[in-house]
C-alpha cells in the first residue's frame, strides 16, 4: 500500500533521522590520534647537591606559595594582583575567547534552521509569448494567468546539514579544546609571572630599604667622624686636608643616599601597575629587609612536566596541531549535505496558513573535489609541519624549564655560601675601621687610612645587603621555575572548556 501523500515528508524526516543516528554511531575519524609527544627528563637536579631541601612531607609547594616568605605585606599586595592586574585581565579574556571558539566548532554538529516571511506582489506581463486572451484572462505558453497584479504570501524553513561522516568537525573540536586548554594555560602562566615579578619588586625595593639604612647609618657615623676631625683642627692635632677628606666622604655618602630613592621610586611604580592602581596613589613605608630565604621543596624533576602551566598550554598545542592534521585530511573525503525546505505559500493571506497551501522538498547531495592544483596536499602538508613545530616548541619548553630550576638551584646555593664569606669580610672590616680609628687618634696613622677602612667596610656591607636580597630573588625564581603551586590537574578538562567560559577557579 502506498504512503498517504501528507505523511511523506514525515517519513523522509524519519529516513534523514536515521542517516544522523547511523552518521554519529558509524561514522569515522581520520587524521592521526593524539600521543604526548616524549621529552628528556633527567633523573635528578644536578644543583640540588648542597641545597637546604624541605622536609619529606612538604615535598611540593601548595596554595599561595608567597606565604612561605612570612610577610604580611607581601600577602596583601599578592592578593591584590589576582584581583586588578590588567594584563591578567586580558589573559582570562583571551580564555574565554578560544573557549567560545569551542562552541563555534560545536555548532557545526547541528543543522542550520532558518525561519523566512515574505510578501511579493507582482503582474505578469500578457505581451511575453504567444498568447490569446479570452474575457480578459490571457493564456500565456498554455498557462492561464490575470493580467493584474497577484500577491505572493510565503513563509519557508529551510534546514540544511552537513554530517560528519569522516570526523572534520570532530578534529575541528578537538583542535579548538585544546587550544582553549592552552589558553588556560597561558592564563596561569601570566598569573605566575605576575606575581613572581610582583615579588621581585617587592624584595628589591626591600633590599634598597636595608641599603639606605645602612648609608643612613654611615652617614652618621662619618658625621661624628668629621666633628672629631674639626674638633683635632682646631686644637691643631690634625690639618685641613683630614676636614676636607671628612666632609667629602660624608658628603657623598649623603648622597647615595639619595640616589637610592630614585630607584626606590620605580619599583614602587612597577609595584603599582602590577596591583592595577595609579601609581600616584600608592606608596609603601620603607621596610628594610632582613629575612633569608625560606626552604623550598623542589621534587623530582619527572614532576615538573605537571606543574609548569607554560609546559601543560606548550603541550596542548601539540595536542591541537595533532587534531588539525584530521581536519587536513577530511578534505579528501566527499562532503554530503542534507536539505529540507518547508512551509506555506498563497495568494491570499487568507489562505496562507492552511494546509492545502503547504510545501516542502528534501534531498540529499554529495560533492566531492576531483582537482584543485595540489590545495589539499599543501594544506595537509602545513598542518604537519606545524604540529612538528609544536613539538620542538614543547620540548624546547620543558628544557627551559629545567635550565631555570638549576639556574635558580645553583644561585642559591652559591649565595648561600657567599653571604657568608661576606659576613666574615663585613666583620673583618668593622675590627679594621675599629684598629685604624684608634690609631689615627693616637696620631699613628693619617686620616686617609681611617677613610680607607671605612671605604671598605661600608662597601663590604653594602655588598652583603645586595647579596642578601639576591637571595630573595633567586629564591622567588626558583619558584616561579617550579610552576608556583599550579598543578595539571588544575587544568580545565575538554569538557570543562566546552561548558563554560570560566576559567576554573584556584
């Protein structure tokens, strides 16, 4: 028995139904299947040797990492960077822009459904063909039509769809989840140098805090060494020139002094722009730095794969790059498309929307590209070339990031061994200065050899406040180096970034 004709569209519905079940069910994937690509991984830091390491159950750094510093006023500012940092601000929108891009290629899953109303009024001319007429009806080619105006209601819906039978929108997902992955990545890699720089800062303008000091405090002393100088002028014990040596050398002290303020100023500035305020609204009391760096507990060097986050977005390159390749080879594959069209058309609005004014089509077409110069094959060969260049990318990255943790490994452990050479020789000056005063009161030596010893003490501890905060600042690099407290697992998840365009919270 045939089909009622007003059930055939429902039926052919059903067939196209079928095709999309049979299409998601049996459908195939070309293009390779992604594999993390392998790295070198040495077995053990070579700087480690000498290195105060933490204890074995705080074997990996968690939570806000600049907590280990014990300074409250870095706490706060660091909390501020995460909450006002414009450039993290670009970094989390540019995430939820390659998240959207997501969604974009998801979107290709789905038929295209576009909804239409239209109205023409239009008059057929009698004059066009052989024609007669008859009463006022003119017959044109055999097909009677009125020789005034008609008017023309329609409303169509079309739906058009192209399935996914060789896995181009697939590989087109894939591609655009891991590169919102990597997105992610970058935003964590952004939010880590900021506050590693941050940091920095912060120690830095410290260290000059404890360098004025200490010039404030040798200034001082150089200023009762001048008024003893005077004093022993004018009883005629010593002559001008030990005066002027004096006030020289207090007078250049003072203003080193000064000159330290300028960059003070900066860092103050650079501070500023990192917590997002004006720099003419912010200021910080002078707080000189006294602390030595806190133990860090380093790992494994296998673990340093999952708790860089430039090395998780490096990798998920590789991964997008991978998917890309199947989008390049899908192009080789004919494309099938569905349509259906639908809807109501009448002369008279009246009748517009009844049934016997419907009218619909639907049918499939398959178009494949027999020759388009060596296009595709170019195209495939570009986007294997890129996903090399990715690899080499990541892997460069991962010996980067193991160059830094040794770099900063081997920095504190020399400095370590500096600072405290460097105390003995600030100590040896002292007793020295101590000596050479004495006897330029006995009228042993000159005033010069007094200004001699205290040359080299208030050098040697200068140099011990600049060692003291480079230690600081190895410290800090040392665990930016070691990704801070980010872990992979707080990487968002394919279907994490499909969902949401937030990123996942810390």
């Amino acid at each position: 028995m045939r089909p009622r004709p007003d059930r055939q569209p429902f039926m052919l519905i059903g067939l196209v139904a079928g095709l999309v079940a049979a299409v998601f069910t049996g459908g195939c994937v070309v293009g390779p299947n992604y594999q993390r690509p392998p790295a070198i991984t040495p077995d053990a830091y070579k700087e480690i040797d000498g290195w105060r390491v933490a204890r074995p159950q705080d074997d990996t750094l968690r939570g806000p990492w600049w907590e280990r510093f014990v300074d409250p006023q870095l706490n706060e500012l660091e909390a501020r960077v995460d909450v006002s940092n414009q450039t993290l601000a670009a970094a989390e929108a540019t995430y939820r822009q390659a998240a959207a891009l997501v969604r974009q290629a998801r979107a290709s899953y789905f038929p295209t459904v576009t909804v239409g109303v239209g109205y023409t009024r239009s008059r057929i001319s009698s004059t066009v063909g052989t024609s007669s007429t008859n009463g006022g009806t003119s017959f044109t080619n055999g097909i009677s039509s009125s020789n005034g105006p008609r008017s023309d209601f329609l409303l169509p819906i079309d739906v058009s769809w192209t399935p996914d039978l060789w896995g181009r929108i697939r590989r087109a997902v894939e591609s655009n989840q891991a590169g919102a992955q990597a997105s992610a990545g970058d935003l964590e890699s952004a939010r880590l140098s900021m506050e590693a720089e941050l940091a920095q800062d912060y120690f830095q303008m410290r260290t000059l805090d404890a360098l004025e000091r200490l010039l404030d405090e040798t200034a001082a002393a150089y200023r009762k060494s001048l008024e003893l100088t005077q004093s022993r002028h004018a009883s005629g014990i010593a002559s001008a020139v030990d005066v002027t040596q004096a006030l020289t050398q207090l007078r250049t002290t003072e203003a080193q002094a000064i000159d330290v303020g300028v960059q003070r100023a900066q860092l103050e500035h650079a501070i500023a722009l990192l917590i997002g305020m004006p720099a003419s609204t912010f200021s910080l009391a002078p707080l000189p730095l006294d602390a030595a760096p806190p133990e860090i507990p380093v790992g494994v060097p296998s673990e340093l794969l999952e708790r860089r986050p430039d090395i998780a977005a490096a990798e998920r390159r590789v991964a997008a790059a991978n998917a890309q390749i199947g989008v390049a080879v899908a192009a080789f594959y004919p494309t099938v498309t569905l349509g259906l069209s639908a809807g109501f058309e009448s002369g008279s609005i009246a009748q517009w929307l009844a049934w016997p004014s419907r009218f619909w089509s639907v049918g499939p077409s398959i178009s494949q590209t027999v020759y388009d110069g060596g296009l595709r094959r170019a195209l495939t060969d570009e986007a294997r070339a890129a996903y090399d260049a990715s690899v080499a990318t990541y892997r460069q990255t991962v010996l980067g990031a193991f160059q830094g943790v040794e770099d900063n490994l081997a920095a504190l452990r020399i400095l370590e061994d500096e600072a405290r050479v460097q105390d003995e020789a600030v100590a040896a000056a002292a007793r020295s200065v101590a000596l050479t005063t004495d006897q330029y009161k006995a009228g042993v030596v000159s005033y010069l050899n007094v200004i001699t010893a205290q040359t080299i003490a208030l050098t040697n501890q200068a140099t011990a406040v600049q060692i003291r905060g480079r230690r600081m600042t190895a410290a800090v690099l040392l665990i930016q180096a070691l990704g801070g407290g980010w872990n992979a697992a707080q990487l968002p998840s394919a279907d994490e970034v499909t969902r949401t365009a937030e990123p996942r919270a810390r």
